[in-house]
DNA sequence: TCGACAAGCGGAACTTAGTTCCGTATTGTT
DNA sequence: AACAATACGGAACTAAGTTCCGCTTGTCGA
C-alpha cells in the first residue's frame, strides 16, 4: 500500500453534473412520493438512465444519506447547540428530540426506512446511528449528572424510540409530539 | 331483503380443507420469513395455486388478521382480566402491555406490518385497534380514576406508541420492554 | 487541434413478487 | 349418473429492483 493519498481522483463533468441532478431529483421525489419511491422515477426526473443511479448511490441508503446529510448534520449541531443555550439539560434534551421528530415526521417514510429491517437501509441506520448517537449520550449524561434524567437510558433506546414512535400513516388521532413527550417525561429521574 | 338469516351458506369441503391448510401454511411461513414472505410461498406450503390464496384472502392483511386472530382476542381478554387481578390499576396495565409486547415481538414483522401504511394493511391496523383500543381504554380510565395515570394520554397513543417501539430488527443494544417501561413510566401521573 | 482511451452513460433484459382471469376439476344435488 | 354451482390452478400480466454491455463523451497528451 503505497502511495496511500486518499484523495479521491477527480471525475469527469458529466459524472459530478450527474451526480448532483440525481440528488435534486431524489429530494424532490423523496418529498413527493417518499423514500421509497421507484428508483426509475428518480432516474426520469433527473433525466438519467436507471443504470447511472446505480453507478452513483449503489443502495437506496446510500442516495437517502446523501440526500439528508445536511439535515442529519444540522441536527447533530442542534444537539450541541441546545446544551449550551437551554436552561437546564432537560430542557436541551427536550429541545433536541423536538429538532430530531421535525426532521423525521416531514420526510414521508424515512422513520420507517430508519427501522427497517431491510439490508437495503443497513447503511442508513448505521449512518444516522454514528452521527447522532453520541449527541444523544452527550445529552443523556449532561442530564444524569444534572439529577434530571434517570441513569438507566441508553442513548440508542433514545433514538430508536423516538424512531419508533415517529413511524405511520398520519392520524389525527395520534399527536406524535406528545407521545414523544410522554416517553421523555419516561426519562426523568424520579424524584427523591 | 327477504330471507336475510345472515347464515354463512355450508361451503364446498375442499374449500374448508384449503383454507385451514393455507392457515397452518402461512403460520409456519409467517415464523420463518415475517408476515411479508411472498404469496406463491404460502401457497406453495399448503400445495394449492395462488388464486386459492387470494379467494379465501383477498388482502394480506386478511390472511394476517386470520392467521392471529385467536392471539389478538386473547390479548384483549388478558387485559380484562390484569385489571381483575392486579394490585393496581397501573399494574394491570403494566401487565397487559407485556403480553401485548410479548405477542409482538415475537411476530416478525407484525409491529412493522401494524403502523405501515400500505394501504394493504390498513384492515390489519383497523383490527387491532377495533379489538385492542376498547381494552387500552378500560384500562387506561382505571389508571386514571385511581390518579395513577396521566389523565391526558389516550389509548391511541399507548397502542401506537407501543407499537412502535416494538419496531425493527434484534439488536441486543435495544432492549424493547425496557423501552416500553420507560415509556408507561412517562404515562404515571406526576406526584401532587 | 486532434486522436485515443478511460470513464461514464442508457436502457434492454432478467429477476422477483403481486394480482387477475379463465379453462378445468371437484363437489353436492337430484 | 348427470348436471350445476363452486372452487381450483397456474399461466399471464404488471410493477419494481438490479445487472450488464455496447455506445457516447470527456479528458489529456502529442
């Protein structure tokens, strides 16, 4: 192994203008018709071969990550963002999760393509797992050294439940905010 | 409307035969490959053509609900019946919520199935929560008048909520009746 | 400017799965 | 036994994921 720069080679125009049509098109079918739409409408919409889909974003996930790395990244800064600002860590925490539920409940499926099962989302449970994870533990603990947060939840019950209770249909008989609330009242530590 | 004793008419045998064969075939197929596994494996099980599939179950949720069916009823009697014989009212809901996620967790893909909303289950969702919401209810009101439950948390959310916990692969870092019981914990109500 | 060659592209073709439909077989009845 | 009515099977059609390869285009050295 030698030589290892590890910069990638520069590609062809063609390819980056590719690249970038496909995420335009991906986002605007992914609001559209969610995130598990047709791999073909993708390709149509941003007037490319189903082929050069494939050659670009080899999984499903790989195009969803790309699509929401932004979000995914804001959302992580938010976490931090709410530590310093809020008053108490509980409050960051609450502030956070209500950042997080923003961001899953307005892209249609992705909660559920976050905790499938399918291969397919592997990457992305990975990906949206290393990023927030340890925004998540930063939190928890700011909150269990405050006395606020009880010590036995683990930032990955966190997540997952979060996850968990964004999934479904809309319902108006179902306010996932407040579920969301009541799950983290869950988390308070009781009092003495 | 003459003569409507709403009496099923006898079926032909060989109708009766291949239904509780496709019963037994798509529970086995439903412990093996989830309630997903494709149609023509089903009906490769119990050794009949797919259109006998689709006649006696026009929808995979039919099949699903079917297949369950005796389950779900017992679960709604368990619930009745914690209430008789716990110490509390938020015992017995406790209680009840551990068979409730004891019957989904082990139903791969059943909690999945549940909150989808492919339209395809959509009678599979209204099942549950016609069968399930009423004993979520008694319950939840006991735990209310008894002013150790919340009194602004409904059914819906408790049976969703859940629901979604219960969501997604294995993965020993999650641990789902803890979850949950983080989450019935964010239902008490709050000390006066 | 102009090849030549690598990089990239498009979409046909193959696979898997859901769903429908109709000619045929089975059942119950007279 | 013969006849309806009922039910069956699986071919055929649709939709979607995925692969592959012949063709096009961009890049770069001469």
């Amino acid at each position: 192994m030698t030589d290892e720069t590890g910069r990638a080679p520069r590609r062809r125009a063609d390819a980056r203008r590719n690249e970038s049509a496909l995420l335009d098109a991906a986002a605007a079918v992914f609001v559209a018709s969610g995130v598990e739409a047709p791999v073909r409408d993708i390709a149509a919409k941003a007037g490319v071969g189903v082929g050069t889909v494939y050659r670009h974003f080899p999984t499903r996930a790989d195009l969803v990550v790309a699509v929401y790395r932004h979000q995914v990244e804001a959302c992580a800064v938010a976490g931090e963002e709410a530590l310093e600002r809020a008053d108490s860590p509980f409050e960051a925490l609450r502030r956070w999760i209500d950042v997080f539920v923003d961001f899953l409940v307005t892209k249609h499926g992705l909660a559920g393509a976050l905790q499938s099962d399918d291969p397919q989302f592997q990457v992305l449970h990975a990906y949206f797992l290393d990023r927030l994870l340890p925004v998540g533990t930063r939190l928890l603990e700011a909150g269990v050294a405050a006395g606020e947060v009880r010590d036995d939840v683990t930032a990955i019950e966190l997540m997952r439940g979060v996850g968990g209770l964004c999934i479904g249909p809309a319902d108006d008989r179902y306010d996932v905010r407040h579920t969301v609330g009541v799950f983290l009242d869950g988390m308070r530590a009781p009092a003495r």
